[in-house]
C-alpha cells in the first residue's frame, strides 16, 4: 500500500463527506494506492453512523471509534498503530488541510528521502491574536530549544515514512511536538512544506484557551524526556547534589560559628536559633528527594503499561 491517511476527528460530521471524496479523488487520479483510518475520538453528533456509512460505500476508508474522548493525540497513536502504508499522512478533519498537498508529500517522502515533512501553513485564516502570534512564539520557542528548523510544528497535515510512525509513541498532547520524537528516535531528515490553509467550513475549533498552557509545559516534558529519559541522573544529579551541598554548607557554617564561639569562650547562641539551621536542612531534604522522588517518578511514568490504553468501542470491517 503506497499511502495510509490518519485522520483524528471529533465531532466533524458536516466536514466527513466532502474530505474523504477529496481525498479519494486526488489518491485515484495518481494512482495511489491507499486507505483513510478515520478516527472517531467520542464524537457526539453522529460522526461515527457517517463514517460506517462512508466504509460500507468506499471499502479504502476505514474507522475507530473511541468509547469516550482521548485527545487527539490518542487518535493519531491508533492510527499510526492501524497504518499499513509506506508513506503516513495525518491531516485534520476540518477541510482546512487541502488533500491536494499529499502528492507532494509523497513525493518528498519517497524521492527526496525525507523521513519526516511538516506542512507549514505560511498564510493562515486563524484570529490573529488567540493564535496566530501565540503559534508564532511556541513555534519560535520549540525551534531555539530542540534545534529542528521548522516553523509550525503544530501543523495536522505532516508525511511520514512508515518506520517512524511505528518507532515513536504519542501519548498525553504530544502530537505537537511529534518532530523531536521523531528526532529522538533517530530519524533527522525532516524537512518542511508551505501547505494552502483554507477557512474553516463547518463548525467551530476544538482546541480552548488551554493550549496556551499546555504547549510550553508539553514542550519542557518532551525535551527532558528525549534528553534525560535514558540518563535521568544526569539531570536530577546535578540539581540534587547542587541543592544539597548548598544544605550541607549552611549546616557547616551554622555549626562552625558555634564551635567558634564556643572554643573562645563567648556567648553562642544555639544552632536551632538561627535561620540558617532551617534553610540548611531543608535543601538538604530536596536535595536528597531530587535523586529518589523525581528519578523515580519519571521511571514509574514512563515504564507505566496503562499510559496508551485507549477503550476502543468499535471498528469498521
């Protein structure tokens, strides 16, 4: 199968019909060949009666249905699990991703050896000051940070070669930084297209004013996680053992002023009398919490069988 179209969606109905025909129409004027896996994340207003319609007429489009709503980035974790073609597209359900870019996508896939291309949607109809100049600085942030030279990583039409889908695990929102797991993992050829962004037809935006909160905190954990997962020491080594000989020399200082004092026969006050004794013993606390908690919280998180267990309530046959 030349190409697999991962299409997460909730509560698109209006949007479903026009896609998958645009879709099929520019697969089949290339000769591709392929399948659509939509994926129904607890939609509510009839998405999935549609898309059973849709399988039972065109046997290419395929469906998921989740029992409650995960997220997207749920979605595109069983669709990529499901994806049986040589190049992955993911697009969002919304029309506002143009089936027409995926020839191309393909092509820099294929031709250009490409294991990862991001759509970069240059030109956008979003409101300029909800999203379009937050995007702009996650995006400028996220490139600084993780070195990858794209500029909107948050882009829903991307091309995949087969191997990377199956090789990354996408959990939590993580779908916007789906590049630096791909480069942790150890595919960097990832390059970047200016894709056509079109106004939203039907229906409103799914994503709230959250995400302003979500993307730099999901941005700090996907970093960590591709840079310490393997050595977490290195990172709670240095705060621990920073903080703690911090402690540590309070604690000496506090005691040999009292020594001090003590041997030159003055007045010196008690240890527990001073400030110094507190603050001392409590970096020495945090310190020692860094090496255990936090290294073992991480590890408990990321070993956890239960982080991608998704209650799939149907499929289309």
């Amino acid at each position: 199968m030349d190409i697999s179209v991962v299409v997460p969606l909730f509560n698109e109905v209006d949007s479903l019909p026009e896609l998958t025909e645009w879709i099929d129409k520019v697969l089949k004027t290339n000769d591709f060949t392929y399948e659509v896996i939509l994926i129904d994340d607890g939609s509510t207003d009839g998405s999935w009666e549609l898309i059973e319609q849709l399988s039972r007429q065109n046997p290419c489009i395929k469906g998921i249905k989740f029992r409650r709503n995960y997220g997207k980035s749920a979605g595109l974790y069983c669709g990529f699990k499901q994806a049986e073609g040589d190049v992955v597209i993911t697009m969002d359900a919304d029309l506002q991703d143009s089936p027409e870019e995926i020839p191309d996508l393909y092509r820099m896939i294929t031709e250009e050896k490409y294991d990862l291309v991001s759509g970069w949607k240059k030109k956008r109809y979003d409101p300029v000051l909800s999203k379009n100049i937050p995007s702009k600085f996650y995006n400028w942030t996220a490139r600084r940070m993780t070195g990858i030279k794209i500029h909107d990583f948050n882009c829903g039409l991307k091309a995949y070669r087969k191997q990377v889908v199956k090789s990354i695990e996408v959990y939590g929102d993580m779908h916007r930084y789906i590049p630096v797991l791909a480069k942790w993992a150890g595919f960097k050829r990832i390059g970047e297209k200016v894709v056509q962004h079109q106004e939203r037809k039907f229906g409103v935006t799914k994503f709230g004013m959250e995400r302003f909160i979500r993307g730099p905190l999901d941005l700090l954990s996907v970093i960590f996680i591709s840079k310490f997962s393997k050595r977490p020491m290195h990172f709670f080594g240095v705060f621990g053992t920073l903080t703690f000989m911090i402690g540590f020399a309070a604690a000496v200082w506090v005691g040999g002023q009292k020594l001090y004092l003590t041997l030159n026969n003055q007045l010196a006050p008690r240890i527990t009398d001073s400030p110094y004794f507190f603050l001392s013993l409590a970096a020495m606390i945090i310190g020692t919490q860094l090496f255990l908690a936090g290294f073992l919280a991480e590890l408990n998180f990321r070993n956890s069988s239960e982080r991608n267990s998704y209650l799939i309530d149907k499929k289309t046959t």
